[in-house]
C-alpha cells in the first residue's frame, strides 16, 4: 500500500514540477524567434531557479535579481526579492527546490537512467555540502557587494560564471537561435558550457548534484528549514525502525534523526513510505495525524 501511494505521490509530483516549469516558461514563441521575453512580469521573480534569459521565461531569476541588492539605493525591488523569498522560505522551507524547480526535475530524469550510481564518501559528502553556501555567501552577496560594475549594480558572478540553469535554459538556445549571440560567444560560453556539462554527466549517476553541492537558492531556502511553518515531525512511538524512510531519501536525509534537515527537500517520498505513519507534516507545529492512525487509536481504546 505505501509503495502504491509513493508511486502515485512520484507521479503527482513529476506533473507539477513539469506543469510549473511550462507555465513559467510559457512565452513559447520567444523559441523560434530567439528573443526574451520583456513585459510587465518580469519585473517579478518567481520562487525556484530560471534564468531570466530563457528565450520562455515569463518571471525572472531570483538569483540574478538576489545579486543586485547592493544596488538598493537606487532600486527598490532588490530588498523586495530578498524579503520576498524570506518569506517563501518561512512558509515552507526548502519544498520549492522539491517541487517547483524545472532543473531539480531535469537532474532527477537523468538519474533515471539506468547506470551504476555513485555513492560518494560520507565525509566528502558532507564538506561537498558546505558548497552551495559558498555560492550564496561569496558568489551572490559578497563579490556582488565588493564589484559592482559601470552603472553601479552588483556584478551577477554566480549567474556570468558558474550558473548551469543559466546556460542550459537562456545561454544555450539563444546561441543557437540568434546570429548576433552567436558570434559573441566566447571563452565565458564555453566555460559555462563545459559546466553544465559536468552538471548533467553528474546528474546521472548523483542524485541532484547541482542541488546538493552548488545550488545557492537551496542554501538560502534552508536557512528557514528549522523553522519554517510547514515542517516534517517524527512520531517516535509509532516507529518500528525498518528503515525505509532513510533507504527511501535519496537526498541523503535520515528523517528520524533530522525530520527537518536542511538537505530535505520536501519531496514528501519518506512520509508516504512509512508503514506505520510515523512521519507527517506539519503546519505551524500542528501535526496533521493520517487517519489510519486515528482509527486504529480509537479502535484500541475501544477494546
Ligand atoms: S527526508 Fe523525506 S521529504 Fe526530505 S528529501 Fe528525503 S525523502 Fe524527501
Ligand atoms: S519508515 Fe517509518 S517505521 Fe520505518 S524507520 Fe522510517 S519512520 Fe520508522
């Protein structure tokens, strides 16, 4: 029964990943026409990563917009973007980099292909982790903070260098699409490119690389996952220790140790895997018992 529940909970949620991803990408005609999108709603970021220079992009990046707040003096919506995406952490952790993330759907999809996979050592893992905050604390806010350019706007580094999703959704097709992008692309394209490479080869045989070592978005939505209002919680009593819900996790999480690590990217596939319902979520620290639990409480006390 749980791996029939997990099995329609994977599908939902592959659904909305793809759903969500199409919506904000929906200036589909920016595609043939090799151009971006620049109407009202782009003034607007949307909450998981995609670049503001996909030729569909509806929204913008909320990284890139994260890399001008130096520039608030004269700009106001930086301190929006920051705040803005505060309170989405807040509100539900690190669920927008489970379930509403095109790449984190992408990197998913190539570890489907059926190869070995690789388990990196435990002690690799966890100073690999450390990663993504460097990108966010270094990349985002600090170069951005130390150089900003002619106009006087942060420097986008972790977007102009390193970013993947940037390369994958707006470097690549523009390239392909445009005439003039063509001909400008050079050193910096290719060593963007030759890193989304090492991205996607990654992704196949790691779950979610990018979003485990590099993501600054992750980093900066785990910093609200202890205290987010939807949270995991762990019924102790309940438990019988078989381990599924850890063998399940292939973010690497232990849900019984750590229900709310900031590893967790709140798929939800531990809870639904759980035979005996210990694992549930929360909203505001009030458990939402499954009913199946109710029902065999009641029927106990009954007897
Ligand atoms: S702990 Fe559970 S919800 Fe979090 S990433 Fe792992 S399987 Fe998904
Ligand atoms: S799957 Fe459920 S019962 Fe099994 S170890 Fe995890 S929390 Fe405990």
């Amino acid at each position: 029964m749980a791996k029939q529940d997990l099995i329609k909970h994977t599908r939902i949620r592959k659904a909305v990943q793809g759903g969500w991803g199409l919506l904000h990408n929906a200036h589909l005609s920016g595609f043939l026409t090799g151009t971006i999108y620049q109407g009202p709603l782009k003034k607007f970021c949307v909450p998981g990563m995609n670049c503001y220079s996909c030729p569909g992009a509806v929204g913008a990046c909320p990284i890139g917009s994260m890399q001008a707040i130096f520039d608030a003096r004269k700009r106001k919506f930086a301190f929006y973007v920051v705040g803005y995406l505060a309170v989405i952490g807040m509100l539900v952790g690190r669920f927008i980099c489970g379930w509403l993330c095109l790449f984190g759907l992408i990197q998913e999809l190539l570890y489907k292909i059926p190869t070995p996979k690789l388990k990196i050592p435990e002690k690799t893992d966890k100073i690999l982790r450390y990663l993504k905050y460097v990108m966010l604390f270094v990349f985002v806010f600090g170069l951005s903070f130390f150089y900003r350019n002619e106009v006087k706007v942060g420097m986008p580094w972790f977007c102009k260098f390193i970013c993947p999703v940037g390369t994958l959704e707006g470097g690549i097709p523009l390239v392909l699409l445009n005439s003039g992008m063509r001909a400008a692309a050079g050193w910096l394209f290719r060593w963007k490119f030759l890193v989304l490479v090492l991205c996607i080869a990654a992704s196949i045989f790691i779950y979610r690389p990018f979003c485990k070592y590099m993501c600054p978005l992750g980093a900066f939505y785990a910093l609200f996952q202890k205290v987010s209002i939807l949270r995991m919680s762990f019924d102790e009593s309940s438990c019988v220790n078989c381990g599924a819900c850890s063998r399940q996790c292939k973010m690497g999480v232990n849900p019984m140790k750590n229900p709310n690590s900031a590893e967790c990217i709140r798929c939800g596939e531990c809870v639904k895997i759980c035979p005996k319902n210990a694992l549930s979520w929360t909203a505001a620290g009030k458990a939402k018992k499954p009913v199946i639990v109710k029902v065999a409480a009641d029927l106990g006390n009954s007897q």
